[in-house]
C-alpha cells in the first residue's frame, strides 16, 4: 500500500529546520539540523499540536535529537 504525506507546518531557527507531516498513519515530525535530516519521528498517537510543539521545541533548542 502506497501512502501519502503532507506538510502541515515549517519551522526553522538558525541551523535547525522541522517539517510537520500527516499521513494516512498520524502525524510524523522531521528534525533537520544544517539541512541534513536527523530525525523522523512517529507521533501517530498524537494530536497535531504535539507534533506543532515537538517542531517549535528543536528549532528553539529546548529539544535535543540523539542524532
């Protein structure tokens, strides 16, 4: 099966960027930090202001990806 996504919200801070995606499955997040994908991460279980809120936390440095 074939599924589709679509960006729902951008952020971006100095060298960080986050992309908000909902999908077939839930919401999903991307952490980019100098343009170079680190993290995916599945909220499926999770609203889309979660996601919005994990998004804002990295850009602003209050998150910190392992990757």
């Amino acid at each position: 099966m074939m599924t589709t996504s679509t960006e729902l919200h951008y952020y971006e801070r100095d060298d960080r960027m986050a992309k908000v995606f909902r999908s077939y499955e839930g919401h999903y997040v991307e952490f980019y930090k100098n343009n170079v994908l680190v993290e995916r991460r599945e909220l499926y279980e999770h609203s889309e202001e979660y996601a919005e809120n994990a998004a804002e936390n990295y850009v602003d440095g209050v998150m910190q990806l392992n990757g």
